[in-house]
C-alpha cells in the first residue's frame, strides 16, 4: 500500500502540477479523485449483468464505463501530481456521463431496448453520478489551481479512512434495495417475470410485462355454432347500449359512477356503479346493463374504451356469456382506500406480496381474494387485438405510446400507473 502511496518520480514535466513535497504518499486531492473513480467504476460494472439482461446496448455501455472510471483511478494512484491531459479525461469523462445519465431520466437514452423511454431515478444510480459531479469538480479544480487543490498529504489514517469511506459509500449503493433487479425496475414494472424461452419483440414498449391476475384456461377463441352465436351477438348488443349513454368519464360520473383504482396502461381506468347487478351464473339483462366501464383515462373527457363484469360468488368461476371464450380472471392481495368522494384507491395494485398489515396501515381494507372478473372490448376503436374477452387490451397505452409503470410500491394515490404519466 505504501509502495502506490509514494511518489516514484522527481519532478513532473513542463506545464503539470509540481509536487510540493514528493516522497510522502499521495496528495489527499489526488487519493479522493482515484478512490471516487474506483467507487463510480465498481457500480457500473456491478450494475451491468442486470442491464445486459434488458439490452445489449445498455449493458455494453455500462461495462465501458466501468472500466473506463477504474482505468482512470489506477492512472490517477500511479501518476501523481496528475498530469493535465489526465485530468482532463477525468473532468470530460464523468461529465460525459453525467449528461447521458440525465437524459435517460428525461427524455430516454435514443438507443437500447428502452429507446426514448425515460428510467425513473433511483439510490444508486444517484450515488454514482454523485461521485462522477465530485470528480468534475475535483478534477477542474487541480486544472484551475494545481499547487492549492493539492493541498495535503495523504498519509497515516488519513490515506486509509478515505478508500474506506469510499468503499463504504460504494457498498451501500450497491446494496440498497433499488439495486435488485436494476435495469427492470428502474423502467417500471408490474410483475418481474419474464418468459425466458422467447425473445420479447423490440418494439414491445413494455407490453409483455404487464399481468393482469390470474385466468383458467385462457386459450385461443374458438368459433361457435351458429345458435350460441345468435345468443352471444344479442348479449353484446344489450352491452353496446351504454357506449352513447357513457361516452366520457363526465357522463359517467354525473350518473353516480366512480372510479376504482388508477389508469392502468392495457387495462384503462374502471368506474364502478352505483348500484351494479353482480353476475351470478349466466348474465341476465339487467346485469348487461350495470357493468364497471372502462375508460381511456382519469379526465372527464377520457373516452369510453370497454366493460368490465364482476361475479357475485368469488369461489367459482360463473357461465358468463354465451360459447366458451370469455375467460374470467381474479386478484390477490387486493387493498381498497376508500376516497372521501365516492370510489376507492387500490394503493399497491394487485397480485404483489402485499400484507394486511402494509394495507390496514394506511387505513385499508385488505382482500385475500377478489372476485372473477372479465373484461367486454366491443367499443369501436378499442377493440382488443388480442380478443374480445382479453384480460389486456393493447389499445389502452400510456400517453407516451408505452406500457410502463411504476413500481408498485410508489403507486400510492396516483390516478394513473404510466410511468411517465
């Protein structure tokens, strides 16, 4: 350790920083930059395998990066006073990537899986760039003022505490919480599964990682005889009723309906009765015409994009419609608070690792089990690409064109999921 504290030359060339005191260890300045850049260095590349997990791109980037910062810090050790070109690097470098750190907290990087999409800020990306502002710094001021921004020595305790501080600080970062599972969460998800076995389109805009509950038996629709047809089209005409009586969210409230829960992108916002006939068994008329409508957003001029229909017993699955395409699904983990308007806040979405206690907390009421549900997409221009009866419906995206949200554990009382929202 002394032996890369000490200085191994005499003097420095024409136009660097003159050592004032050569021999005794490391200028405390120079320590701090090269231990900074080490710390900034070891999180991108303890970062990069979850970013190459989600793009090459990224992953690539972040390993660069990496490597590049700790190549810096082992210059900074073995030259010192540093010579002006390497400071320069050390300024350009970190300031470099400071600005492309905040561009994919703004506007999105333009390349990689998550092109144009902006990654939400999190500890340790923000203890990284932290380090990268103070090498900036740091190194701009031994440009500007070589003899004084040396200052002291970096001997005794003092050249041990600080790559102990800094090590410290790095393992913190690197540990915390925002840390598991990095490049997935930080843009945004609901659910961390991931089908392994295929390759998700590129062009996906975070489609694929949305869940909605859980469904028995979904498959693809099958085509039905011509009498269950019959009975089927005169369901959905009854349904198609209420597309003039509720064509925006203003409609529906002046009728008593309030929302429940947030916009959620593939799933719209749902506005509940007030006094809505629950399916028991196969749907009659009266309960055709009281479903939760689905909505394109929270604003009063959100449009009308589907129904929903809920059934009274929650243990069984009901008959439903006619033929055997509508799958119907349930929640878990479900935890309403109540608003003091009218409708209810779903704080933690559904199907998480949510506790009554997480729930009865913020003044919850906690639901083990919600019940069977199914979704009817018969209103034009949101038809669902991916069935009548879809749990999903693409045509519901975010106001940004995507499907990102946020983490669940942030939803609080938002009224809309998207991310970027």
């Amino acid at each position: 350790m002394t032996d890369l504290l000490a200085r191994r030359d005499g003097g420095a060339p024409p136009g660097d920083a003159v050592d004032p005191a050569p021999g005794r260890g490391l200028a405390l300045s120079t320590l701090v930059l090269a231990c900074l850049s080490a710390g900034a260095g070891v999180i991108h590349l303890v970062m990069a395998p979850s970013h190459v997990g989600e793009s090459a791109v990224e992953g690539a980037g972040f390993l660069a990066a990496g490597w590049l910062q700790v190549g810096l810090a082992v210059a900074l050790v073995r030259r010192d006073p540093p010579r002006r070109p390497l400071l320069w690097s050390v300024a350009a470098v970190n300031a470099v990537l400071i600005a492309l750190w905040a561009v994919s907290r703004t506007a999105g990087l333009p390349v990689g899986a998550h092109a144009g999409h902006a990654a939400r800020v999190s500890f340790v990306d923000v203890a990284a760039v932290a380090f990268e502002a103070v090498l900036v710094v740091g190194a701009l001021a031994r440009l500007w003022r070589p003899m004084t921004a040396a200052g002291a020595r970096a001997g005794g305790p003092v050249a041990l505490a600080v790559p102990f501080a800094v090590m410290a600080l790095t393992t913190a970062a690197i540990a915390s919480p925002s840390a598991r599972d990095h490049a997935a969460g930080e843009h945004g998800t609901h659910g961390t599964e991931h089908d392994h076995g295929a390759a998700a389109p590129v062009d996906d805009r975070g489609l694929s990682l949305l869940r909605n509950g859980h469904d028995h038996g979904a498959a693809p629709p099958v085509e039905l005889d011509e009498a269950t047809q019959a009975e089927l089209d005169d369901q959905l005409a009854v349904t198609r009723t209420l597309i003039d009586r509720y064509p925006t969210v203003a409609a529906a409230e002046a009728a008593g309906y309030h929302r429940v829960g947030p916009f959620l992108p593939g799933l719209g916002a749902h506005f509940i009765p007030p006094n809505g006939d629950y399916v028991d068994g196969a749907v009659t008329e009266s309960e055709l015409v009281s479903p939760l409508l689905v909505f394109d957003g929270t604003e009063p001029d959100a449009r009308l994009a589907g129904f929903m229909y809920v059934a009274v017993n929650q243990g069984t699955e009901p008959q439903g419609f006619a033929g055997p395409n509508d799958h119907w699904h349930y929640h878990e983990n479900v935890c309403l608070v109540d608003r003091p308007e009218g409708g209810f806040d779903t704080p933690f979405v559904a199907d998480q690792d949510v506790t009554e206690e997480m729930c009865t907390t913020i003044g919850g009421r906690f639901a083990p089990l919600i019940q069977h549900m199914v979704h009817v997409w018969v209103v034009p221009d949101y038809e669902s690409s991916e069935g009548l009866f879809s749990d999903i419906n693409p045509a519901l995206d975010c106001p940004d064109g995507t499907y990102y949200q946020v983490s669940w554990r942030e939803m609080g009382t938002r009224d809309s999921a998207c991310l970027n929202a």
